[in-house]
C-alpha cells in the first residue's frame, strides 16, 4: 500500500498533473518570476488552475473577479479561458507582487483581458458596484476576509454566478474548536457563511496534493 503521505500525495498530484494538464511555457514562466521576485509559492496547484479553467468554460463565464492575484497564475488559467472578448479582473493589495503578475500575464498573451487593480479588497471590491455582473468569482485573499470577499461576490454576481473560495480545509483546522489561528478562523466563517447565507447554495471538497492537506468550497449565487 503507498501511505498516504505529503510525499505521496505530491506524487501523485503530480502524475494527474503530468496525465491531464501537461506543460505551458507561460504558466511555468510565471511561476518562476514569482518565485525570483521572492514570493510565497502558494499559486493553486496546476491541477487546480486547470479546474478554475474548466469551471470557467463549463459555466460560460465571460466576466471573472479574482480576489488575490499574487503572480497571476490562476489569473492567467482563467483568463485563457474566458476568450476573445472576455474579462478578468484581479485585485492584488501588494504593488510589487501585481507588477510581476502584470509581466507574466501580458507575456502569456492575455494581458488585453485582464485588468490588475491594486488595492485592498475591502477598498477596490465597492468601486466594481453598478457595473456588469461577474459570470464566476475566484477567492484566494487573505482568509481573515473571507467572509467580506463573499460578501461582495453576492453583490457584484447575478443569480448563477459561481462562487470558487480556496484553501478551505487548511489541514483539517478547521475543525479544531482550540485553533486561535486568524486564517483558520476566517476560513471557518466564510464557510459559514456559504452554509447559512440565503444568497449561496454552496458545497465543498477536501483535497491532498501538492498543497498538502486542504480543499476548495464551489457556489452558486441563487
Ligand atoms: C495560504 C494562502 C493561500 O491562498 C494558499 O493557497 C495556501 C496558503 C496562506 O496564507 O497560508
Ligand atoms: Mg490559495
């Protein structure tokens, strides 16, 4: 039997990649200005990204928001994926992390559909109001913000949007009731939230891999 190890469950995680992703010049290329410019590599895994790109198309969306850019590589996932005409908007709080994402993603050849707003998410989020609504929303901030970050997914979608929130399993901290870490605790809310807030109808998957121990929560705005 292999044993269900972080070791393990990286190689395996990397099989699935390897079998049904493959590689991309400008995905890798990204990852590795992120990595040069000394940012933390907590990128989705390409599995993931490519789950982001599929949820994209299958929905339709044309008009993504992601909240958390860091050096685009998600951004650049789905920005592949919402076509010719289609939009992403990312909003990144640190200046220096959106000036990588903005090298990387125009190098990919999207930069035409993307738009960077750098901000915090509390201060960016209500200057989207009153504009066309977001098809799909992707989450992936500060997990202390989840709670206000879903808040304004609700208020920038339309009933259908799809709400995609990541990191929700945070090595199954999130059912320790002891934990005093803010980024569990904020990932707890948001789930909560998700749970009990009559706009979302929501679900969630554990998932091992390259990350570890964690999972992702899917919305649907109704
Ligand atoms: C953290 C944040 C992420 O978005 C992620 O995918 C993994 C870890 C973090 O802040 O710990
Ligand atoms: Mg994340």
């Amino acid at each position: 039997m292999v044993e269900p190890t972080l070791e393990n469950w990286r190689a395996a995680d990397d099989f699935l990649a390897e079998t049904l992703v493959g590689h991309d010049r400008a995905l890798e290329a990204a990852l590795a200005a992120q990595r040069e410019a000394g940012m933390p590599e907590i990128e989705v895994a390409p599995v993931a990204g490519k789950l982001l790109n599929l949820l994209v198309r299958m929905s339709g969306a044309r008009r993504v928001l992601e909240v958390g850019t860091l050096g685009g590589y998600s951004t650049i996932w789905m920005a592949r994926a919402v076509g010719e005409g289609g939009r992403v908007v990312t909003i990144e709080a640190e200046p220096d992390n959106a000036a990588v994402a903005q090298r990387s993603i125009d190098a990919a050849g999207v930069g035409d559909r993307v738009d960077i707003l750098v901000g915090r998410g509390a201060d960016v989020l209500p200057t989207l109001e009153g504009k066309e609504p977001f098809d799909l929303v992707f989450i992936d901030a500060d997990k202390e913000s989840n709670t206000l970050y879903l808040d304004w997914a609700a208020r920038l979608g339309r009933p259908g949007t799809v709400v995609v929130l990541d990191n929700v399993g945070r090595d199954g901290e999130i059912v320790n009731p002891g934990s005093t870490d803010s980024k569990v605790l904020g990932t707890r809310e948001g789930l909560r939230m998700l749970g009990e807030d009559p706009r979302f109808d929501a679900t969630a998957l554990q998932t091992v891999g390259l990350k570890g121990w964690d999972g992702t929560a899917i919305a649907l705005v109704v």
